[in-house]
C-alpha cells in the first residue's frame, strides 16, 4: 500500500445491491473513490449477462480519474478467446476467468492484480459485482470460503473493497451469515440520495446467534453445484487478520 494510505474506515464492506443493472449506485461510487487519484488503482470484478458482453471501461469511472485501473471478466465472453497475458504497465487493463466455478483461478487473478498494484505503491480499491453471480454458479459454503481468504488477501495489500450481494436473490441466513465476514454492511437503494449506512447495517452478535444457530450455508433460491463435497462442508470461522499468500489461495481453493 502506498504510504499514503486511506483512512481507518472499513476496509470489506458487503453492498446489498437492488439497483437495475443499468443504474448506478452512490454506494459503489463512493467506496471507490476514497484514495486519492493520482495513488488509486481501481479493480472491478464484472460477471457478462451474456456472451457478447463487454463492460466499458469508461462505464466504470463514474467521473474517476485513477491512474491505474483493471478489470475481471468472469464467464464466458467474446473477450475471453482472444486474452492474453495482461501487460500491468498499461493504465487499463483486462484479464478474463472463462470458468465461473474455478475459483482459484479468479482468486490468483484478483491477487495478481493486487500484487502488482501493491509493489508500485498504489492504494488499491476493488468492486466485486457480484456475490449473486458467484453464488448462481457454485455451492455457499465453497463460496463463503473463497470470500474467506480473498478478503484476507485484500486486507494484507491493504485494499478497500466491496461485494455487491441482491438481498432479494438469497435467504435471510445466508445473508446474516455472510455479513459477519465484512466490516460493514451498506444498502444500495433506488434514489439513493446520501452515501451513508443502510437501515440493515451489520447484524449484531445477537442477531447472528439467534439467527444461525441452526444456519445452512444451502440457498433455496439458488441451485447447487454439483460439489458434494463441498457442499458438506462447515463455514470457516470469521476472516482473521493476516496477510494470505498466493499459494494459500490455491491450498484453500478447490480444484
């Protein structure tokens, strides 16, 4: 991280999203924006609705100037066949991850990024749009723990990010359960007038006990993968402070 650096606010921040995917949120805009732009360096994971999609770099500035800022396509695109090794000298760069439920390859990707970006000194932002996606196309518990050991990724480079998640899409469990791995929990509404902390900020310990004392990580609104293992598997304990190498993404990662 540059030294620089942002302010002592939250650093994982879940974004319980139920903007149309042609609105903006003040929410994201402003997460965003938080670092200086001549020391930011935006990264925005993006999940294509369809194949032909190809999300414009200028749609992201929201009237941002960073000086470095990057993309992951997730899924399977036009822009996907013809990528190649990204060049991270260029102010705008592209990498894709054809297959939605390799996760560890997304999670190298995103940690690549983040290496990069840190060894140059830039205060790095990162948007994950989103949860919803990742969870249509792979079972909770393998999710939740990817969402695990990113965030301890990002924290270790000292990055400020965001995961978008539609409340309307998922139980209310599994989004208690997931709220306890951010540090703040923000509501983007339609007609957002203010960026300020929605009514369902994070839940108290409370909540959480009563709520999930009995929690499954399975969504029934969402259709698992076909991962049994996976599936079986327990939630990992809240994320810990700590720097979370390359190789232990791939360790935790399934294959």
């Amino acid at each position: 991280m540059s030294e620089h650096g942002t302010d002592s606010g939250p650093r994982t921040v879940l974004l319980l999203d139920e903007m149309a995917e042609d609105e903006a949120g003040e929410h994201c805009d402003g997460l965003m924006g938080v670092p200086a732009a001549d020391q930011r360096a935006e990264l925005v994971v993006s999940f294509p609705e369809d194949v032909t999609d190809r999300l414009d770099f200028s749609s992201l500035s929201g009237g941002r100037q960073p000086t470095k800022r990057g993309i992951v396509t997730v899924g399977e695109t036009m822009q996907a066949a013809g990528a190649g090794r990204p060049d991270f000298t260029d102010p705008l760069v592209e990498q894709t991850v054809a297959d939605p439920t390799d996760l560890q390859q997304l999670g190298e990707v995103v940690s690549q990024f983040c290496s990069v970006w840190d060894d140059a000194g830039y205060d790095i932002v990162v948007c994950f749009d989103s949860l919803t996606d990742l969870l249509a196309a792979n079972d909770p518990a393998v999710v939740f723990q990817f969402c695990h050991v990113l965030s301890g990724r990002l924290e270790s480079v000292g990055a400020v990010a965001h995961f978008h998640l539609d409340p309307n899409a998922h139980s209310q469990q599994l989004q208690l359960t997931f709220e306890q791995m951010f540090d703040e929990t923000l509501v983007e509404e339609i007609d957002v007038e203010h960026l300020v902390p929605g009514g369902s900020s994070r839940a108290s310990d409370a909540d959480v006990a009563r709520e999930t004392e009995t929690v499954e990580l399975d969504d029934p609104d969402e259709t698992p993968a076909a991962n049994d293992d996976a599936a079986g598997d327990s939630a990992p304990a809240a994320r810990q402070s700590g720097e979370a190498s390359d190789d232990d993404i791939a360790d935790a990662l399934p294959d």
